[in-house]
C-alpha cells in the first residue's frame, strides 16, 4: 500500500509535466508489460500439478468454467459498475473541485477530469489485486511462511503506480485503499484455515488471474473494453472446480 501512494505521488507530480502523446504511450508500455505479465501467469495451465489432479485435458477446460461462472456471476453482482462507482465516490470526496478557471477545469473538464480518475482507480486497483502475487502472497504471509512475494510484489506495484498515475492521476493513489482490504483479507484467510490450497488449486488461480491480466492489458491498449471486474468471482470458482474434479474422479 504505501509504495503505491509514493509512487502514485511521484507519478502525479511528473505526469503534470508530461503531454498528452507522452502520457498515452506510457500507458501503451503499461499495456505491454500487462500482456507480458499475464502470459507469465497463464502458463501456470500447463502446471503438471494441476494436470494430474484433473486430468490432461481438463486444465483449460477449468480456466474456461471459471471466467465463465465468474463472469455471470460478477455481471448479476454488477462488480465492474460498482468499483466504478466506488471510484467515482472516492474521488468526489478525496480531490477538491477545480476552479472553473484552472488549466485542468478548461482542458478536461469536470467529468473527463472524474473519468479520467474512475479509470485510474479501478484499472489500477485489478492490476494490484488480481495477479497471483497478491493472492499468493498474502496467502503465505498468513500462513507464517514469510512475506518475501509480498516485497516483490510492492517493489513492483510502487514503480507500475508512477507510470500509470503519470497518465492517470490520483485515481492510482485511491487504489492503495482497495490493496489494503484485499491483501490484509486474504492474509487474515491465510491465519485461519491455514494451508488448505494445493499446487493445483493455486496453478487454476494462477493461469485464471493471468487472463483476467491479459483482458486488462487489451483495456490499457484500447484494443477493446472488457469488464475484467465482472470476472473477478472467476478467481473463487477456480479452486473450487479444481475441487470438484477431483472429488469426481
């Protein structure tokens, strides 16, 4: 959390120096790396672990049922419109208004000016929570194994907030709040059903994450839009249908 409120503050005071074609082809670079991180975290289907808990040909199949069941039941849930909205309250609360006659006012107005924080926060809030580093990592800081993944992964969230809050603003500020009740949750799950997670259950998050990864990353390269938040229940019905397999075979 707090290496994505330095870097987010970092990133705001260089960003406000950058142009528009500067700020988007950062945000370009964010989206390839994005990709390159999800292709790292999809390859976990091919885990060998999973493939004998489930079967040769049923890991992909598992990774499908679980964006499937997570993407119906995120839509019902509306998980995307709510961390939009969440986003919006935040920054109507969190950033006083813009004089009508400040720079920003005139050059965005004020509802590209609270689009433009919405978009920061949630695309930055499911980049910092829905890789398995997060997960993973909280899980074994709870478990008492240490919290060396959760060094990695905050080195890591620090340097991603500079540059997305170059292009996005404070809206990646706001997001420290969402990694702080998803990381201390999932480290409080860790205390206290201990470790109940094999290395099939943790490789079906993994490569079902590293997809929601991969739509985010086509977010941030304007390839298309995907309501990568209506998928997040995928990241439970992974381990579940893992389990479920198992119990049927």
């Amino acid at each position: 959390m707090s290496t994505v409120l330095v870097g987010a503050s970092l990133g705001v005071l260089v960003g406000d120096r950058l142009p528009q074609r500067v700020r988007d082809t950062v945000t370009d670079c964010l989206g390839l790396v994005t990709l390159l991180i999800a292709g790292l975290s999809v390859v976990d289907v091919l885990d060998p672990a999973l493939a004998r808990a489930v079967g040769d040909q049923a890991p992909v199949l598992v990774v499908l049922g679980s964006l499937v069941l997570g993407g119906i039941t995120g839509s019902f849930l509306r998980v995307e419109d709510r961390l939009e909205g969440l986003g919006g309250w935040l920054r109507d609360r969190l950033t006083p208004p813009t004089s009508p006659d400040s720079p920003q006012h005139v050059a965005d107005g004020p509802s590209a000016a609270r689009a433009r924080f919405v978009e920061g926060f949630v695309t930055a809030s499911l980049l910092f929570c829905v890789g398995p580093l997060t997960v993973l990592g909280s899980l074994d800081d709870g478990l008492g194994r240490g919290a060396e993944q959760l060094y990695v992964k905050a080195a890591l969230d620090g340097f991603a907030a500079i540059a997305f809050a170059a292009s996005f603003g404070w809206g990646v500020a706001a997001s420290a709040l969402v990694v702080l009740v998803v990381q201390g949750g999932l480290t409080l799950v860790g205390v206290l059903v201990g470790d109940v997670l094999p290395a099939a259950h943790l490789a079906a998050l993994g490569a079902t994450g590293g997809l929601m990864l991969l739509g985010l990353g086509l977010n941030l390269l304007r390839v298309r839009r995907l309501p990568v938040g209506d998928l997040l229940p995928g990241l439970v019905a992974a381990p579940l249908l893992v389990e479920l397999l198992v119990l049927l075979r």
